[in-house]
C-alpha cells in the first residue's frame, strides 16, 4: 500500500514537471526579440570582375567566351565582360580561361588561361552580419593573333 502510494506521488509530480516545462518552452519560443542577430550562417562576399579583351593592337574583340568556375559570359562589342561569384570574403584567386569561340569572324585568337587575384579587400555595402559585401576588380586581357 505505502509502494502504491509513492508512486502516485512521484507520477503527479512528473506530470507536474512536465506540464511546467512545456509552458516554459512555449512562452520562450513564442517571445520575439526585436534586432537579433542571426546565429548561423557562412560568411559570403561576392567578387566583381568587371574586364576588356583586346587584341595586339589594343582593339577589343568581341564574341571571346570567358569562364570563371561554372560562370560563363561571351565578351560584347566592345570587348567588355562582367563575371560575378559569391565565396568566403577572404583574398581568393581566381582562374579566368578565354575561348574564341567564333572561328575567324572576328580573328582568330589563341586561348588563353590567366589568374585574377584579389589581395587585401576593401568590401563595400556589407550587411553587418554574414554578408561583408563585395568588391571589385577591372582587368584588361590581352589575346594574341593565331
């Protein structure tokens, strides 16, 4: 009789236990708290490269694919391409392959495989938080006549 009777206590009591945690629990979780930060997340800035091919002569070539990772752009009229990637906001290096991709329509050129580092970033218009912003870098690539 007194075993019964401890174990009706000790089960009222956990149920107790339980029922205060979960309304703890709730009133926690449904609080709103103005301005945090987040608490996860990686660290992202994204990389500019704003460039002109040319040829020998200084002239731009048009139609030159350029690959940076798995970003590919063909360069305009002017020579002029933009390449953008998103890394961890660190220096980074990264590798730049040109193709002429067009026969001879607009010359014929020699591929060309350069490395475009950025060193020592000033980011601008980070958020404050995991983003620190971006940063840019102007090129000029200089293909040579086949």
């Amino acid at each position: 009789m007194k075993i019964k009777m401890t174990k009706r206590i000790v089960l009222r009591f956990n149920n107790f236990l339980f029922l205060l945690i979960g309304l703890l629990g709730f009133s926690t979780a449904c609080m709103k708290v103005k301005d945090s930060p987040v608490a996860y997340g990686t660290p992202s800035a994204d990389f500019i490269i704003n460039g002109v091919v040319k040829d020998q002569a200084s002239q731009p070539i048009s139609n030159i694919k350029v690959v940076m990772n798995r970003d590919s752009i063909n360069t305009d009229a002017s020579g002029k391409f933009t390449l953008k990637n998103k890394m961890f906001p660190t220096n980074q290096t990264f590798n730049v392959k040109l193709r002429d991709i067009d026969g001879t329509a607009n010359g014929s050129f020699q591929d060309k495989d350069t490395t475009i580092v950025f060193n020592d970033n000033a980011f601008k218009n980070g958020d404050g938080s995991w983003y620190s912003g971006m940063v840019e870098k102007s090129v000029e690539i200089k293909l040579t006549s086949k």
